[in-house]
C-alpha cells in the first residue's frame, strides 16, 4: 500500500468508529488517505478525529462557508488509486446503485476512475432485505468489489450478518488487490468473448444466445490489474473501456480461429471465453435466400477447434484456460476437454444451475485443474467470478 492514494468514504453506521482504525493502519501501511463523510456519520465519529489520524482535512460538504474553500469532487475522484466506502449502509448503497448524488461522498463515488471497494454495515434484516441484495449485485455488475459484512452481536442486540468486516480483513483484502495487479504488469493475455455468427446468406446466420459479458468482465479485470489484453470478440453489443484493451472485432467461428492463432504467439495466457460455433453452413450464398418450400436443408461441416489448436501450438510456459457450458454429465465432458485440448484448467458452469448461463450478470462456476484439482465457486457477479478465474490463473504460473 506505500504511496497508494485512498478515499475513505464514511456514513452513518454504529461501525463508523472502526474508520479510525482503519485509517490508522492505512497510514501505517504507507498509504496517503483523504477522509469524505457524509453529514450522518460526523453523529458517530468526530471529523477531527479522523482529520488527525488521515493528516489531511475531512471533507464532507461541496462548499465550506467558513474558509471559502470547494470540495472538487472530480478532483478527487481523480486523484484516487481506490475508494474505499466503509461502512456503506444500505441507504448509500441504495443512492450508488442508482445514481444518485446528493452529497460529496456520492458524487466523487460517481467521478472516480479507481477500482471501489464497498464494507456493508447494517442490520441483519436490512442486509438480507431483497431490495439490498438487488442494489448489492447491481453495484457488483458495475465493477465495484463487494466485501460482505461478517456475523455476529449486532448494535440491535440481535446476531446474525451485518457486522462491517473487520479493518485489519478489509486493508488485507486492498493488499491482496494491489499484489495481483503488480503480478500482471508486463504480461500479455489473449481472451475471446461472445458468439459466432455462421451466415447462411446476407440475411441470415446460425449462432447462439451468448452476450460475451464473461469474457469482456474477465479482459476488464486483467487490464485492470496491469495486463495487456487482446480481446477477441464476436457481435455483442459490448465495448471494453479499460486502455489496455486492444478490441479485435470478428464475426464467423473462422475469423476468431485466424484471429486467436495470430495473437496467441506473442501471449503469456489465453483464456477462451467465446461461445464458438462447432458447425457452419457448408456453403454459404452471397444472395438472399427465398422460401420457395416447406423444408430446408441446410447442409453444416464443423468449424476449426480454436481452443484444441493452441493447446497443440502451446509453448511450455504459456498458460491455456477454457470453457465449458454444459446441460449434462458436466464434469464429465469438461475433464474430457482438458485432456483433449491441452488445458490447464477449464471453468465449467452449468444450464441447470439458476443464475448461471447467458445473458445474465451472474454466473456459478466450477474450476477444474489439469491435476484433477476442483473448485466450487457459490453465484456471484461475472466481475467477481472474473476476479476467481483470474486468482486461479495466477496460482498457477
């Protein structure tokens, strides 16, 4: 953390008193820290306080009349490497979800280009309320990483889930955070994302559902944490922000195969996302195709094994990572798949699991090795099952 720029948001929660702390070994660590409150949290915890522990003012309004100065929420959004929001109680939470900026907190939380860290803090029954759990995997879908509250005696006197997450937990967790992306500075990753579309004619193809939101949330944390991405991807209606994206547009099940073997010689890890296309139409008209029976047969021959041909071109210190949506017998063909295409590990998710699948912001995974190793990952948003992969691949160089 020595010389990382941290914005600690502070609202109003019992748990405002763990900020001190917090801030304390934030400094320790090295970090230089800038403190925003919002006007309920100053009811729990002085802003001198936390003032003297950050050595840097406390903000909590736009404008403060007694000096004349201005509080440039875009400034410090700017100047931030992260923003850590702890506590969030389930009102800010709810503000962040949708937008809403009503005071200093909230709309540098909404100006800042760093990665957002959230500590929920609340009530047991507040936590568990559906409409928190909606804002929490709308704020997940947005990229911002989620640190669940942990349980125990809660200021109502009831026990359950609700305690904000320890600080000591929570700056090992930023710790972690920084470590990855210092292990990805300099290496270079080739990821495929979304459908194929096979054309029958100029009208008409054959592809699948998928919305390549798993692939382009994988490319967005591996730039996030320093890595040079090739993004290979088929028709979505998705665009990667991060710079270092590079964004190689293709269509055909043929054009990701030449596309993917190019980039592929010169990368470090290549993780095949895409939901290719294992048949195309043999022959494909460069006219509109008129209905002139009841019955068409269109004849398919299958498309080139993209993931099967850079296992075989694989080079000893190049990682290759693949996917397997399955509806049955799905450890069963995923293990197959590692063998047969010289993986060192598949992600596996299944149809039958609710959640899971495409087009949704969540998906539940299982991380299959080539030792034969298992991970079971529980439903959680594709940024954070992004981040999962990404921790896998990492124990793995």
């Amino acid at each position: 953390m020595k010389g990382k720029k941290v914005i600690l948001g502070v609202t109003g929660s019992i748990a405002a008193y763990k900020a001190a702390i917090f801030v304390r070994l934030l400094i320790k660590a090295g970090a230089e820290v800038k403190v925003i409150m919002t006007s309920a949290a100053t009811e729990f915890i002085t802003p001198l306080t936390l003032a003297t522990l950050s050595k840097n003012p406390v903000s909590i309004d736009f404008f403060d009349s007694s000096n004349g100065d201005w509080d440039s929420h875009v400034e410090l959004g700017l100047w931030a490497d992260v923003m850590v929001i702890a506590p969030a109680t389930a009102n800010t939470m709810a503000k962040m979800a949708n937008g809403i900026a009503c005071n200093l907190l909230l709309t540098t939380y909404l100006s800042a280009r760093c990665p957002v860290f959230v500590a929920a803090a609340m009530d047991l029954d507040m936590y568990q309320h559906p409409s928190t759990l909606h804002n929490i995997e709308i704020l997940q879908s947005y990229g911002n990483q989620f640190i669940e509250a942990s349980s125990g005696e809660l200021a109502s006197g009831l026990i359950g889930q609700g305690r904000m997450e320890e600080p000591e937990l929570i700056l090992a967790k930023l710790q972690s955070f920084f470590d990855g992306k210092k292990k990805l500075i300099g290496k270079s990753v080739l990821v495929t994302a979304g459908p194929t579309y096979e054309p029958i004619d100029p009208v008409r193809f054959i592809g699948n559902h998928s919305s390549g939101k798993m692939g382009y949330a994988i490319a967005e944390e591996l730039a996030k944490q320093g890595a040079k991405v090739s993004l290979v991807s088929g028709p979505t209606s998705l665009k990667a922000s991060h710079p270092n994206i590079e964004t190689i547009l293709v269509q055909s099940a043929q054009e990701m195969y030449d596309a993917s073997t190019q980039v592929f010689e010169n990368t470090d890890v290549a993780i095949m996302s895409a939901a290719v296309a294992d048949y195309t139409p043999a022959i494909q008209l460069d006219k509109k195709m008129k209905r002139k029976s009841k019955e068409l047969h269109i004849e398919l021959v299958a498309t080139k094994d993209i993931a099967a041909e850079l296992g075989a071109r694989k080079k000893p210190k190049q990682l290759l990572i693949g996917f397997a949506l399955e509806t049955n017998n799905e450890e069963e063909n995923a293990r197959k798949k590692i063998l047969s295409k010289n993986l060192d590990f598949i992600v596996l998710n299944s149809l039958q699991d609710a959640g899971a699948g495409f087009g949704k912001d969540t998906n539940k995974i299982t991380i299959i090795d080539k030792n034969n190793k298992k991970e079971i990952f529980e439903l959680k948003s594709k940024t954070e099952v992004a981040y999962d992969i990404i921790q896998k691949m990492l124990s793995m160089e």
